[in-house]
C-alpha cells in the first residue's frame, strides 16, 4: 500500500493542502524509542519501527497478525489481560506495569507496559505502550512517542455540470457521502455533499479549500476539496480528512496521557507546543506570548556537574547543528517552587530536510534513579564514617593526576596513621572514635592546599596527595592535629606518624608503588621524624 493510501488522503493537492498535526505525530511516533502496537481480537495488527526493533522483527510482516501471546512471557500474560480487562471505554488507560516481551531472536526484555483502550478500523482494540525499563534503571530512559497509521481513505470524484449539478459521481463518493449515484444524479451539488457547495468560489480561493460536509445520515465530514474548470463544468476531488482528524484527536489524546514530556519547538527554539507532562514538569504556559523565550522560561537548566548548560552545547541546539538525535541527562530546576528534577532528554529532527525545521524534545523524570545512582556511586567511592575518598578513589585520582601533561612542580603523597588511636578506642568506646576520625579528616583537609586531596584508607590510616609540593605538608599536617580534640566530654590528644614520597614529572612508579613507598615511609618514621625519599 502506498504511503499516500495509508496516511487517507489519495490526491496529492489534498495532500499539500492537509493539515500538518497527524503527520507531525506521526512522526514523532516514529522517531520515538518507545514501542506501541495496537493488537484486536488477541492478534497484533500494528507496531511501530521502535517495537519491530525490540522483537528483532526485520520487517512488520514478520509480527503482524500474530497472536499478541507470542511476544509476552507466559508469567506477563495473565496480568495483561487482567490490565485490558479493566479498560471498558474508549480512550481509557491502564496504570503503568511491567511485562517481560519475547524477541524473536529469543532474548527477553523487562518492559513497562501501558495499555489504552482505542479502536482499529470500526473495532474495538487495545493501543500498548512499552519502554524498555532496562534503559531506564541505567538512568538513561529514553523516553519517545508513537502513533497508528490513518486509515485508507479513498477521495470523491464528483462531476459537476455548468448549471451546478451532479453529472458524475464514482463509487468511492458513495461509499464518503452515503448516497448512491441514482440518488444524486441531476441533482444539485449541494445536496450530494450536504451542504452548499460553490465550485466558482473554491476555484477563486485558489482551487482548494478544507470543508466540512454531511453524510446522508448526518454525519459532519472534514474534507478537502479541490476544484478544476471543465469546458462543461467543473469536476470536484473531495478527499475525506474525517479519518485523520479523528486520528490527530486520538493522537493527542495519546501524547497527552503518557508520562514522558514532549516538547515541540520551532527554528527559533520557541516552544510551539508540550503536551500535559512537559507541562507540569517544565511549569509551562504554552500559547502565551512569552511561552519559550529564554529569558521569560520558568525553569532553568544544568549540567551533572551543576554548571550551566551553555545554549550551543544544548542538546536541543546540538540536534538542529547536526541534524541528528541528540541524548543527555540534564538537571532542570523548577523557578516556581525550586523543584529540582534529572531528565533523560533526546532531541530530535521532527521535519527533517525542512529550511526552518522543528525539534521535537522528549524527556523522562529519572529523578529517583539518577540520585540513587549517585548515591550508590558515591557509597563505592568513599568512607561511609569520614566522607572522604575511599583507598580505590585515590588511587584512581593519582593515576589521573600521574596522566596529566608533565608540569613543573612535584608532587607529594603523605601516608599518615595516627598513633594512638587504639589506645582512644580501647578505653573510650567506638563512638568516641568515630568522632575523633571524623575531626581528623577535616583537620587533614583543612591542613592542606585547596587542589589537594585527602582520604581514609583503613581504620585509623588516611593519604594525602598534594599536586604541588611545597616541602611543608607533613609539618602542616601535624601542627593541625596538635590541638586538642574535645567530644562526648572528653579532651583527647592525637599524634600521627608520616610518612610521604616526593613524585617528580618524570617520575615512572604506578600509584599503587607510589602509595606502598609512602606507607613504607612512614613506618620508617615511627617515631622519629617525618621525611620524604625521592623516587
């Protein structure tokens, strides 16, 4: 079936005269990552390039008309028809749940599932909606829309004679308007299409308009109609957009009632439109006349980092450079009420090849997820007592700091262990001496140069590493800790012996050697005086 057929509208005037909404969700459909079928009757009769990608399909022929049972897991089959059981009206959706869904190649996918109730060429039918939840608890979802194709719609060729009526009318004009050709022959144009109809005043229009006609029962048709003079009259090509506009109703309705936000915005990155999650993530007021100016957005937007995110390198900005999809997390905080939220964002082309073309930006709230993560990234990479980095983070940031481009200065890696910390353990109790670790550590930071970095690597042993050696550190480190420490009622003094290496630019020791050097170095040191050795 041609593409023309498929989208409903036959004649290519019609076509460029066509309101451009159901395309444009058309095509945000595609482009989205998110998968949607629509099955009826317990068979699958549409899914989208996302979810043919999913099952490893290498073509829709491959999974259309196929039970639906066939690409869920047995133990995902009772709750989805438990799921679409509850949807009793149009238009209704289910709660989001998940599934798992079998790919043809075998492999399975832990998805999240929500089901809308629709209908699929007169019957009633069931829209799903699957992300892939594996993206998402990487704190990456990808969040993206879909739609169904429009409905075949063939156009009505009406013949038109110089007195304005009917002179011919095809089989496709009966099956539009409901009236067979021996009803309407000879009779005005205007009571074939149901309403009055002028085709001097559509060809001074320009040759085409949008109308609204009535079928024989009453119903209203959106029709496009365009018109050509013949030397005996005028012949009418009426092209039935009903089909379509039910479908850009049952698309929005669709947008509207997924989690993820959608934003549309023009070659000018003004927003043209969001649906009702973009809305109440973003606080959005679409349609007014500050809606998308930079300076007039409610919310404000940062990198991982916190720094600002420059509009050059917004994703959004980088997509309509490139003309390709463009994925990030971005931190967005919310001016109304400084909310603070992490999207998973994608950018994409929404007219490609367009001179002024708009981007379509999808988001996903991973807010939950993304803090985990850093949650758990930062429990991996530090002492859960002091806060400070941990023996595997020290490591790593020496290494990085041994990969720099050689400078000029050394650099020094102090190894410190403090003397009596068992003794303060023993005869005050555990949590006198998590105090005294936790006043320790801030003292060492304090003790040091800004670019330093300090971290505990055992009980009571902490290293320090100084990019740029000043010869003084181990000096300032105990004169730091000279003072007495008062918690829990008690004053206590900690001493610390020190033991520290001297790391020159063109020093070659790993820094696992450079961290066993300094222990060594301070064991050499108990209890005399701290000094450095030269690698």
């Amino acid at each position: 079936m041609a593409r023309g057929e498929r989208d409903g509208v036959g004649d290519p005037e019609a076509r460029a005269a066509s309101p451009g909404l159901a395309d444009r969700y058309r095509v945000l459909i595609e482009h989205s990552p998110d998968a949607i079928g629509v099955h009826r009757g317990g068979a699958l009769v549409y899914l989208n390039p996302a979810g043919l990608r999913y099952l490893r399909a290498d073509s829709a022929a491959d999974v259309i008309g196929h039970p639906i049972e066939e690409f869920i897991a047995a133990e995902s089959i009772g709750p989805m028809f438990e799921r679409i059981a509850a949807l009793d009206t149009h238009g209704t959706a289910s709660a989001a749940s998940e599934a798992t869904v079998l790919a043809l190649d075998g492999t399975t996918l832990t998805m999240e599932a929500v089901s809308v109730r629709t209908v699929w060429n007169g019957e009633p039918a069931f829209q799903v909606i699957l992300r892939d939840l594996t993206e998402h608890k990487a704190a990456q979802k990808a969040l993206r829309y879909q739609a169904a194709l429009v409905e075949h719609v063939s156009d009505a060729i009406v013949g038109v004679s110089s007195d304005g009526l009917v002179s011919s009318w095809n089989p496709a004009a009966e099956s539009v308007y409901g009236r067979s050709a021996e009803e309407v022959l000879g009779r005005s144009v205007s009571y074939a299409v149901g309403v009055p109809c002028d085709p001097p005043s559509i060809l001074r229009a320009g040759g085409q308009l949008c109308e609204s006609h009535r079928r024989a029962d009453g119903t209203a048709l959106a029709m496009v109609v365009s018109a050509a003079q013949m030397p005996d009259g005028w012949v009418l090509v009426c092209a039935d957009r009903s089909a379509v506009r039910r479908a850009e109703d049952h698309f929005t309705a669709v947008v509207e009632s997924l989690e993820a936000g959608v934003v549309v915005l023009d070659h000018t990155g003004r927003i043209e439109s969001a649906n009702l999650a973009a809305k109440t993530i973003l606080d959005l007021q679409v349609g007014s006349d500050t809606a998308g100016r930079a300076s007039t957005l409610p919310f404000r937007v940062y990198n991982t980092d916190h720094s600002p995110i420059q509009p050059f390198e917004h994703p959004v900005a980088v997509t309509r450079r490139t003309g390709r999809p463009s994925q990030t997390v971005i931190g967005v905080e919310r001016l109304r009420d400084s909310r603070q939220f992490w999207l998973s964002l994608t950018a994409t082309m929404l007219t490609a090849g367009d001179p002024v073309p708009s981007v379509v930006a999808t988001f996903v709230d991973i807010t939950d997820a993304y803090r985990m993560n850093m949650k758990l990234e930062h429990a991996a990479t530090h002492d859960d007592l002091t806060g400070l980095p941990n023996r595997p983070l020290i490591l790593a940031r020496l290494d990085e700091e041994l990969a720099r481009p050689a400078h000029a200065d050394a650099m020094a890696v102090l190894f410190i262990d403090l003397d009596n910390f068992k003794t303060i353990n023993d005869l005050h109790g555990h949590t006198v001496g998590d105090a005294v670790l936790g006043v320790v550590a801030a003292r060492l930071t304090r003790a040091l140069p800004a670019d330093a970095f300090v971290g505990r690597i055992g009980g009571d042993e902490f290293v320090a590493v100084v990019p740029h050696r000043s010869g003084t550190e181990a000096d300032d480190l105990r004169a730091e800790l000279a003072s007495p420490i008062t918690t829990a009622g008690r004053v206590l003094t900690v001493t610390a012996s020190i033991g520290g290496v001297t790391v020159e630019r063109d020093d070659t020791r790993s820094a696992l050697d450079i961290l066993d050097d300094a222990d060594h170095e301070m064991y050499q040191s108990k209890p005399a005086t701290q000094h450095f050795s030269h690698g």
